[in-house]
C-alpha cells in the first residue's frame, strides 16, 4: 500500500525526498493495533500517455483482427471485490433500463450510488477474454445525486492505471443512465491490449480536478483564519 492522501486531493502518492547516504522513518502510534511486515522506498509513480502506452504492447491496434467477435457484459452488482461493506447490491425500479429488471420481484441491480461518494473507495470486477488483443472499455453509470456537479473515478486495469487520464475519469449529471466509453477529448475510444485469460477493472473514487481546487481554497481559509486572529490579538 502505497502512502497517499485519504482525502482523495491527490490521486497520486506522496513523494519524499531522501537525501544521500543513511535516512530514518519513525511510525508514531496514535490508535488502533496493526501489524507491519514491511517498508519499501520505490520510484516515483508516473503514468504513460496514451501513445507511450501504444508504443509499449506487442501489437498496434489497427493491426489486430479478432478470430470471432466478442463482447462482455459484466453486471455492476456482480463485483468480486469491494473496499467498504458499506457498498453492497441494490435495486432500482426507477428505469426500465435498469439490468436486470422485474416488474414482480426485487431483484439486485446496481451497486455504489449514495454510499460510494467518499475517496479512496472502490468497486473492483473480474472478467475474461478469449484471446490477446485490443479491447475497449465502456461504463454504463448514473449520477443523479448532485445537479451541475461531476462524478469522477480512477480507472485501475490489473491493479495499475494504463494511462494518465484515467487517473480522473468524469460522469456527469443525468437522471438516466448513460453509456460512458473511455476516451480521449475528442471522444475516439482507447484501446487496451489485454492477454488471453482473467483480468479486473477497478473504479477508485476521486475527487479529479475538483482536488487541487479544494485543496487551494482550505489553504486560502487557513491564511485568512491566520490573519483574522492576528487583528483580534
């Protein structure tokens, strides 16, 4: 686990400089027991571009022909993994678009909606493919909560965001639900390559560019709290 904001202003982790030659890290407890097995210092973290992503896999996308055709519908409710209990299946009655949807019964259907709000957590699935090659990604999403305001979710494929601008992925208002496929600002889908056999994909709440505003605008707060007590004294 790499150290990073739980506040979600960063989506990436913290650097620490080290200077040359002998260091030290103390762990100072505060509450709660918890074991350590371990502590590592790694490189610093950065993402490729979508073309150095390209530039990396074995293959081009323009070159890949598939043996058949193929499609995966993975239903949200049906996630392997989960990093609060707090984000179970639900149903929703609201929309006959909804998967799957009963008239009679309630049946499981979605899962996140209000209690998947707070950053760092996560919704992860499983799924698989038939042979390598390259694949897109689409999310069928709803976010009705919070009018003008955007949803924004990191997109983890394997454990590890491919590309840069998955670090911040943005679902907007609406009061249906809308199919969002990743792509580029000029809406042109990316491509992943994915080898034959089992992989996940992860959606980590974040704050995205709405971070470093909040973060600006505390530290601006900060300071005029820091003035105003000065002219009080």
């Amino acid at each position: 686990v790499l150290f990073k904001s739980d506040l979600g202003y960063e989506v990436r982790p913290y650097c620490f400089y080290f200077e040359s030659g002998e260091n030290s890290i103390t762990l100072e407890s505060t509450n709660e027991p918890m074991a350590i097995s371990h502590l590592s210092l790694v490189p610093i973290l950065s993402y490729d571009s979508y073309e150095q992503y390209l530039a990396k896999q074995p293959s081009k996308p323009e070159s890949y022909k598939p043996s058949q055709p193929f499609s995966v519908k993975i239903q949200g409710e049906s996630a392997q993994k989960r990093s609060d209990p707090s984000l179970f299946s639900r149903y929703d009655r609201s929309s006959a678009t909804t998967e799957p949807y009963d008239v009679a019964h309630t049946v499981l259907n979605y899962i996140g909606g209000d209690s998947w709000r707070s950053p760092g957590q996560w919704i992860e699935w499983d799924f698989e493919v038939p042979e390598n090659g390259w694949y897109t990604i689409s999310v069928k999403a709803r976010q009705l909560y919070q009018r003008g305001f955007i949803a924004c979710r990191s997109v983890y494929i394997d454990g590890e965001i491919p590309i840069d601008s998955l670090e911040s992925v943005d679902f907007k208002y609406s009061t249906d639900w809308e199919m969002v496929t990743l792509a580029d600002k000029e809406d042109n889908p990316y491509k992943f390559y994915l080898t034959k056999g089992k992989h996940s994909v992860r959606l980590e709440c974040t704050l995205g560019q709405m971070g470093s505003i909040i973060n600006d605008l505390q530290d601006t707060i900060s300071r005029l709290n820091t003035v105003y007590r000065t002219i009080l004294v």
